[in-house]
C-alpha cells in the first residue's frame, strides 16, 4: 500500500529547524513511508522582492538563496539515489505562484523543470499595504497588512480563493507543478481574529466549489495539508475537512502532505488523513 507523504521541505529551507533531509528521510522510511517528495521554496525573481512591503530581513526568511538552488537539487537527487531501496523520493520544489512574474516563474521551471519529477505550487503573497504582504508571517503581520488592506476577513479569502483560481489557469510551462499546495492558508490567523465570524460564507464557499471543478477538470491534486492543525490560530487542515469531502466526492486526489520543516514534523497528522 502506498503511503506518500508529498510535501517536505530540508535544511536548505531559511524558516525551517535545519533538521537535515537526510534525517527526515531515515524517520520517514521507519514510519512506513513508500513515497516521499521534497519540495523546497525555490528563490523568488529580485523584481518580485522589490514589491514585497516586509522587511528585507523577513523576505530573506521566504526561501532558499539563488546560490542555493543547485545545492538544493544534488543533494535531493543523491538522497534519491541513496534510499532507492528503501523508499521513493521524488524531487521537486514547491513553486510560488506570483502574478504578474510569470515569465520568470517560466524561466525558473525551463531551467530546473529536468531535475523535477513532483512539486507543489501555492500561494504565500497577496496584495496589501505597501506592496505584496505574506499570507503567513504572524497573525500581526497579517492583520496589519492584508486584513487591513482588505477590510474583513470575508474580502481576503475573495481575493485569496481568486488568485488561487489564477494559479490553477495560469501557464508556467511543461513543468508547472499539478498539485495545489494548502489551498485554505488563509485561514491559517482565522482564530486570531476573535470578534469576526472567519468562517466561508455563502458567496465565498460557493467559489471554492467553482475552484474544486476546476481542479478535477484539470486533473490537478490537493495537497492535504496538516500542518494547519498545529498552527496557534488555525486549528484544521488545508483544506478543512468539508472542502475535503467535495473535492473527494469529484475524484480529486487528494495528496498528504505533512509540510515538514522539522525532523519531528514528518509524518505529523498522518492518522488525521487516514481516519478521515
């Protein structure tokens, strides 16, 4: 029986523990694993960090250096090798959708597209105040700079669930990844903000729906992602489980993905996934 965990990062990954792959790979195997992607933050184009509003020290905490990238790729492809037959390692990256910055997206995934047999694409960055804010930094920064920008929680999951649409028809070439990464991240503060009700409602469920067809129209997965149930102001997954019923109830593969940053994040939530 296939037991796939499809999104792990390493200690290339600047917010991660720089617990070691290697490591995370060994604990993997011992828990049963037969499948296991690695898919780091590749570097965002320097265009694109000049329109980020956060810090410079904080953008640099986003993903992996430039220098970093062909590092990144052998050692993933020599874990690979190493564990061959012990457990399938795929490689990929976990390749953020930027709008606007497709042609570079385009020219990162042409060039390093040959080394990728998996990888995950979502979304971290939305509009806000003074440029392009993360999605999820710190419930303050999110107040400060989408929630605000927005002016209720109900309008950024609009624009959220909109620019997840975008990612899905957007072309990024042959090796664009098909796997929608933590679809709700928006959700990620929703306890946060106590005094407003930070539930879908009406309008915005029934976009998700108009999402998940899209999806199973073009035979894209869903990271399932648990990592949302460890998260202070979070408490579900991405998506939570009623978005996962309809997107199983269209056939959508739905992919496990722990979001490992640490060795004792790997197979995190795995019973979550399999008793629901």
């Amino acid at each position: 029986m296939k037991k796939w965990d499809g999104h792990t990062h390493t200690e290339f990954c600047p917010h991660g523990t720089g617990d070691t792959v290697e490591a995370m790979i060994e604990k993997a195997i011992g828990l049963g694993f037969t499948d296991y992607s690695i898919t780091e933050h590749p570097p965002m184009p320097a265009a694109f960090e000049a329109v980020i509003a956060n810090s410079v020290e904080d953008i640099a905490t986003a993903a992996i250096r430039w220098d970093q990238l062909d590092a990144y790729f052998e050692r993933a492809h020599a874990m690979k090798r190493k564990y061959k037959d012990q457990i399938r390692i795929h490689v990929g990256l976990e390749v953020d959708f930027l709008p606007g910055f497709e042609q570079d997206t385009r020219a990162l995934l042409r060039e390093y597209g040959s080394q990728m047999d998996d990888g995950v694409l979502s979304l971290h960055f939305m509009p806000g105040i003074g440029g392009w804010r993360f999605i999820d930094f710190s419930a303050e920064d999110f107040e400060a700079g989408i929630w605000k920008h927005y002016g209720s929680f109900e309008a950024v999951q609009k624009g959220y669930y909109g620019l997840i649409r975008e990612s899905l028809l957007a072309d990024l070439g042959p090796a664009k990844p098909t796997r929608l990464g933590h679809i709700s991240l928006c959700q990620k503060f929703q306890r946060f903000f106590a005094d407003e009700d930070t539930g879908l409602k009406k309008a915005t469920r029934q976009q998700v729906s108009e999402l998940l067809k899209d999806v199973k129209a073009r035979k894209y997965q869903l990271d399932w992602n648990t990592a949302g149930l460890y998260k202070e102001f979070c408490g579900e997954t991405y998506p939570p489980l009623d978005v996962v019923n309809e997107a199983r109830g269209l056939g959508i593969e739905l992919v496990y993905g722990s979001d490992a940053h640490s060795l004792a994040d790997v197979g995190r939530g795995y019973d979550y996934y399999t008793k629901n």
